[in-house]
C-alpha cells in the first residue's frame, strides 16, 4: 500500500472505506514502536522491500533521533536471516547464502 510519503511498502496499512482514517505501520506496531505519518519520509524499509524479497529475512525497526538537534525521528532497521541464523550487514543485498548472487557480482570474475 502506498505510504503518505508516496512510495509503496508491504508493512503500511490504510483503511479509508466510507470516510474511515485508519493509517498504520504494522513493522512498528509488532515492534511495540508508536508510528506517526512523518517516519514514513525518511524510512529504509519500502528500499529495502523493493531490493530484497527474501522470505528468510525479518526487520527489527527501532526509531532514532540523529545527533544533531531539531532533526526529525527516524526509523532504522537491522535484519536478521532466521535460515543462517546471523545477522544481516547489508539489508538491501541480503546475507549473501540464501540466494546465490550471479557470476557477474562475484569479486574477481
């Protein structure tokens, strides 16, 4: 569903059926985490969804309020492979034994 930031994302949910505004992120939410409209700006997970789809891997959000004062709160995501058991360094790639990457990403090749 799209996102009020514009951009689609697996983990947000609106329901506007006969003048009802029910807007959520269901990711926060089964993380304990208050959602608010401006977090979808800036968030990393719709990336994320679009670059890796592997069935393995689960998003831990947390909301952060970066170093510098008067900045917005965002949300930062870590992964988790439950097939490797470790975590994920890079989200959007994914830990690299679920999926075998093509000859042409290989280093040296």
């Amino acid at each position: 569903m799209r996102t009020p930031a514009g951009t689609e994302c697996p983990w947000f949910y609106g329901d506007y059926f006969r003048g009802k505004n029910v807007e959520e992120c269901r990711l926060l939410r089964l993380a304990g985490l208050r959602w608010s409209r401006d977090l979808c700006e800036a968030c990393p997970v719709p990336a994320i969804s679009r670059a890796n789809a592997c069935e393995h891997m689960r998003l831990r959000p947390s909301i952060r309020r970066p170093v510098t004062a008067g900045l917005r709160r965002r949300v930062s995501v870590t992964a988790y492979c439950t097939r490797t058991g470790r975590d994920v360094q890079e989200p959007h790639v994914g830990c690299g034994e679920c999926h075998a990457l093509p000859v042409v990403f290989e280093p040296g090749k």
